[in-house]
C-alpha cells in the first residue's frame, strides 16, 4: 500500500510539474453514457440479502466546474440513473429459493418497478492541460435520491407461519453519496470541446421497509447498497 501511494504520489507531482500554469476556463457539460452497477448491487444472488439484481442501465445529466483559482475549481454532477428490473430468471430463482428455504409446497414471486434514483454530486477538482487536451480529477459528496426501486409481492403455500402474501417496498429515499471521477476533455476551439469520463459512486445504502411477514425464513432484504460506475461521452461549453 505505501509503494502504491508513493507511485500516486510521484504521478501526480510529474503531471502538476509538466501541465500548464494558466486559469483553466469554467465548464457546463451535456453527458450521457452507460451505469453499470458494482458490489453487492450487481449480484443477483437469492442468498445474499444485499444483492441488487440492478442492471447495466443508461445515465444522463449535467456536469460543471468553476475554477477559483487556476487549475483548481469546484465541481457539480446532475445525473439521472436507470438501473434497471428483474428478468424472468431472477425472479423463477427467487421463487425457488424460498420454496426451499421455507420447506413450502410451492412460492411464487412478482416483482415490479426498477431502480431509478438522480445523484447530486458536489466537490473540489484539480485540471492538467496538455496541448488542446485537458485531465479532470475530481473528488465529490452529495445525496442520492431514489425514486423507485424494485417492489416484490410474495406468497408461500403450506406453510403455516407464513400463511399471509409478504411484500418488499419499493424505496423512495435521500441517502448520502460519494465518489469520485477522472475525465479526458479535447478542444475543438476556444469555447467548444468533447470528452469522456469515468465515474465511481457509492453510498450507504437505501432502507428498505417490508410488510406482511409473519416469519423472517429466507431472503429478507433491510439494506440495500448503490453502487455504480459509470461511463460517459459529453459535449462541453466552456465560459
């Protein structure tokens, strides 16, 4: 770990010492590209009560900076995510596994709604120029706010206990976010570039509230981790 902060470390210092040292223009840009979920989000694993079943989905928003000071500049993300449903298969095994977990004659599991939330991300960024390019690092905290995500209804039969349908709620939530970003800006003039970007986002994870249960056998879901990491093409206007 400190030969791999050292070498950060170096790479840093050698592109700080070579880029340019004149103020960086401030920034709007129009992005959209592809979110793809990471950890626990992307598993689709009946026995692992944090896995998310999300989907590789398509993101859009807004994204800017406004340098202060040089090359250092306060950064801002607008972004809607869709993460995606459930398949045909995720839900069957789902089925499957609480038959098996509530020794059951038979479940059947119904899932709607998808993950949809929107990222407001807020943080400091340092630039380095290179001819009619421009490297954007940029650190960044805000709020996730969810507006849908899947909502199951499920019933076991023969099975005393559980004798009642039980639901998994659809969360609608403001949790806290964080991540961070690199991005890769070409200038087609003096007010006018194109670039590209990678984005990582985490979060704490989305309270999810259940109803109907009677017993506490099998898949139960409380916490639900965001996870993404998205790749984008945008369009940017620099002022």
């Amino acid at each position: 770990m400190k030969k791999i902060f050292t070498s950060i470390s170096i790479i840093l210092i050698t592109l700080i010492s070579i880029s340019a040292s004149a103020q960086v223009k401030s920034y709007i840009a129009l992005y959209g590209g592809i979110s793809t979920p990471q950890g626990d989000f992307a598993k689709s694993s009946y026995d692992n009560n944090q896995a998310g079943y999300a989907k590789r989905g398509v993101t859009f928003g807004l994204d800017g900076a406004v340098y202060f000071y040089k090359k250092l500049a306060i950064g801002a993300t607008i972004s809607f995510q869709d993460q995606g449903k459930l398949t045909y298969d995720d839900v069957y095994a789902m089925a499957a596994g609480y038959t098996s977990s509530f020794a059951a004659d038979n479940a059947t599991v119904t899932a709607v709604n998808r993950y949809h939330n929107w990222n407001i991300l807020v943080g400091p960024q340092y630039s380095f120029e290179f001819s009619n390019f421009i490297v954007d690092v940029r650190a960044s905290a805000g709020i996730i706010k969810s507006i849908s995500t899947p909502e199951f209804t499920n019933q076991v039969s023969g099975v005393p206990t559980q004798a009642t349908v039980f639901y998994q709620r659809s969360a609608s939530e403001t949790i806290f976010g964080y991540g961070g970003n690199l991005g890769l800006r070409y200038k087609l003039s003096d007010g006018f570039m194109i670039g590209i970007k990678g984005s990582y986002i985490d979060s704490q994870g989305l309270t999810i509230t259940n109803d109907g249960r009677t017993s506490n056998v099998g898949r139960l879901v409380t916490k639900q981790p965001l996870s993404e990491f998205q790749t984008t093409f945008g369009f940017t206007i620099a002022f």
